[in-house]
C-alpha cells in the first residue's frame, strides 16, 4: 500500500483508496470562480521539507537530507534538484526559503551572498524549465549564535549591520527569482527578561531596519508585498510581532502600513491564544492580509509544532475567511509544516502534503458551500440590523454625539437583545461539513 510509484500525484476523487493521490485536490476544477490551484497557490518550504530532518531536543536525526554529500555547494544543489522534483511530484507550483536553506553559509557575510547568488542563479534556471514560481524569500537571522540576543534588536550594532546586509542579498534573490512577497518573521526579535532589556530603542530599531528593507526594495523594482509573519513566544519568551493587531499598531507607528502586510501561520495564532480564522480577520479589516503559513498545532503541546494541517475545521473557515477577503493576490498558502520525527521517509513526505493539499482543497470546497448556503453571512447580517436605519444609521454616519443619545436613550425600557444562536450555527456548520 505504501509502496509509491514514482509517478506524479494525480486527483482520483474521495472514493480512491490510494494514499498517493489526491482525495478532494482537483487543481483544474472550478470553484467560486477560479481554479483550486489558483484559490489555493500551494508553496513548499525549503527549510521542512529539503532540510529538517527529525532532529529534536532529546534526539538526533532519523531522516537523512544529506544525498549522499558531505557537505558544501554540492550537497544544496542536489536539494534543489531534489525539491523541484518533489513540487512537480505534487503539481505545487511556488517555493519559499531562508537564505541558509538554500546555499552553504560562508565564513563571512560576503561569502554566504556569494554562495546564495550561485545557488539562486541555478534556481532561475529550473523556474524557467519547470514554470515552479517563487512565492518569498527571507533571511535566517536567528539560527547563527551571533543573533542569540536579536538581529535587528540586538544591543550590538554591528550585529545590526549583518542583518541588514542579509535582509540586503534576501530581497535581491526575492528580485532576482520573481518573488510576489518578502517575508520577515522576528526570529529573536524579542525578550527573554525585561532586566536587561531597552524595549525602546529595540523596537524602533526594528522599524528602522524594515524602513531601509522597505526603501531599498522599492528603489530597486520590488513591487511585491513585505510581509511580518506574527508570533507571540518561541524562541524568546516574548516576540515583539506578537500577534496581527500589535503587528498593525506597529506598523502605523511606524508609517510602513502602505508596503507591510501580514503572513499569518495558524501555529502562532494558536499559540498567541486565538484562533487561525481570528488572525485572518484581524487581518482582513484591517487591510493587511498578505499570504498563509499553513500548518496546525497541537492541542496538548504548547510550542509551535508545525504539523500538516488536517483539521477541516480549521482549514475551512481559514478558506471562508480568505474568499470573503476575494482570494489571494500576492500571497499564496505555503505549507510551514514538517512530517513527525516518527514519519521519517520520502513517502511521509508526499503523504503529508498530499494530507495538507487534500485538507485546504476540502475546505475550499465547504467554504464555498457555506457562503453559497448563505444562512450564516444571513445571520450576522440581520444580527447587525439595527444598525441599518434608525439611530443605528446615524450613530454609523456619525450624526450623534453623546448628548443626543443621552436624549434618545433616557426613557428606553425593556431593552431586548436577542439569541446569538451560537449552538444553532456550530451544528449548521457540522451540516455543511458532513452533508
Ligand atoms: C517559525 C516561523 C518561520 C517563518 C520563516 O516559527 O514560522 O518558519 O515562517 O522564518
Ligand atoms: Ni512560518
Ligand atoms: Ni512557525
């Protein structure tokens, strides 16, 4: 059953007993308008899935990612031929990576950009030949010991200027590949203790290096989306990019809301006490919905598991949410996930994102169906009615002031609010789920 072909994972519909192939993932079919492919613009991450290798903080490896190459440019270019077959493998079409996922690092910052211009020439080369786009690129800033208290937020300046230079050579391969977003997700940015820590100056620091990221982009052609990707804890204690409503506080402060949007992972929602669709709203009304880290937590385990996301809850609202936002424009869905240490072979590896696709292609469709059966949007919507006209009309238009609701509201008796239903909605949302 799990002996897998070596052929390329095809749709067989929900009656197909083969793990290897698609269950509700029909790239070409139409739903609310567009290709699943197109609603769902799949990525892989190069740091999961053509790196890590089961190592956790009791144990060792149990996968080898090494093909066979001790080490240097060989082993990252047999990754990279390795990772365009994989995406092929799965008809995925975009890619995402840190700078140290994809080439060797050097002794010095203009070693590792020189590496990282070698390996992303050889990228160029098979975008062109497999049509497989790059969604974003980012800058490891938290991994090397050098960025053990911050990159941007470090105390040390010249720990600073390494950052920037990174961030530098990052954007450039972004420009370089085509890539629709430049991701920055604030690996140490942050705090272990509050003692020995500048909070201010931490932060604008912060600001000042994505306003150099943000102005160098610009000037030369990046068009595409800078994204924070908000996360509360983990490494620090406390990140500064804590969740999508402080990210956007941030942003205003700073005046980057015209360039800055958000990459929310269902992971750190969770893991910043909200739920994924929550961020996703957050995110939607305040206008800086970017792109998707997909991925799930785990319940019981309070760090961010990256697990493949397999709960339709949870992928079907996160849908709902993004069809309501009009769908993806430069952001796409890239699977921030990792096969357990225990599923440590190649077919783990198809199997999970075929998991993953199959979940979000499931949650396409029952969003879709759940708007189209419109009893929800319905809902809410005459929830709110009392807003429509009336006084409701004019406080929304801004035509009273406390005065004058002091008048209105004086003599009201018997003020009756009605049921919010809750019950009601969650079992119709297990009858569009299960029907
Ligand atoms: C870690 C983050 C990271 C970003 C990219 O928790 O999810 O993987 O997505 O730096
Ligand atoms: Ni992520
Ligand atoms: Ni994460």
């Amino acid at each position: 059953m799990f002996d897998y072909n070596g052929k390329k994972i095809v749709f067989e519909g929900k009656d197909s007993k083969n793990p290897f192939a698609f269950h509700y993932y029909d790239p070409e079919r139409v739903v609310a308008g567009r290709k699943m492919k197109d609603h769902l613009k799949f990525a892989m991450s190069y740091w999961h899935t053509i790196n890590a290798s089961g190592t956790d903080m009791f144990g060792g490896d149990t996968a080898d990612k090494n093909f066979g190459e001790p080490y240097g440019m060989e082993r990252y270019m047999k990754k990279a031929d390795f990772a365009f077959d994989f995406m092929q493998k799965l008809g995925i079409e975009y890619y995402c990576f840190h700078d140290v996922d994809v080439a060797p690092e050097g002794k010095n910052l203009e070693e590792s950009v020189r590496n990282l211009e070698v390996i992303t020439d050889y990228f160029a080369k098979k975008q062109k030949e497999t049509g497989i786009k790059l969604l974003w690129s980012t800058a490891n800033m938290f991994s090397d010991k050098k960025f053990m208290a911050g990159a941007a937020t470090s105390p040390n300046a010249d720990v600073f200027a390494v950052a920037a230079g990174k961030v530098k050579a990052a954007i450039d391969a972004a420009i370089k590949l085509g890539a629709t977003n430049y991701v920055f997700w604030g690996g140490r940015e942050g705090y272990d203790t509050l003692l020995n820590t500048n909070m201010g100056l931490e932060v604008d620091n912060l600001a000042r290096l994505l306003t150099m990221a943000r102005d160098y982009g610009r000037a030369h052609g990046f068009k595409g989306d800078f994204l924070i990707e908000p996360k509360p804890k983990e490494p620090t204690k406390h990140q500064y990019d804590f969740d999508v409503a402080t990210c956007v506080n941030f942003l205003r402060k700073y005046d980057l809301l015209k360039d800055f949007r958000m990459n929310i992972e269902a992971n750190h929602a969770t893991l910043a006490m909200h739920t994924f669709q929550h961020e996703i709203r957050v995110a939607r009304i305040n206008g800086v919905f970017g792109s998707i880290d997909a991925n799930q937590g785990d319940m019981l385990l309070g760090w961010d598991t990256d697990q493949f996301p397999t709960n339709i809850y949870d992928t079907t609202l996160a849908m709902y949410e993004i069809l309501k936002e009009g769908g993806f424009k430069n952001g796409g869905l890239n699977f921030d996930a990792k096969t357990r240490r225990q599923s440590n072979t190649y077919e783990d590896m198809l199997l999970a994102y075929i998991a993953g696709m199959d979940s979000f292609a499931l949650g396409l469709i029952k969003a879709d169906e759940l708007i189209r059966d419109g009893r929800f949007d319905k809902f809410v919507e005459d929830r709110y009615a009392s807003y429509k006209d009336g006084i409701g009309k004019r406080i929304v238009e801004g035509k009273e002031n406390l005065e004058s609701l002091a008048a209105y509201g004086a003599k009201l008796e018997n003020i009756k609010v009605d049921s919010g239903r809750q019950e009601y909605l969650e079992a119709l949302l297990n009858d569009i789920l299960f029907r």
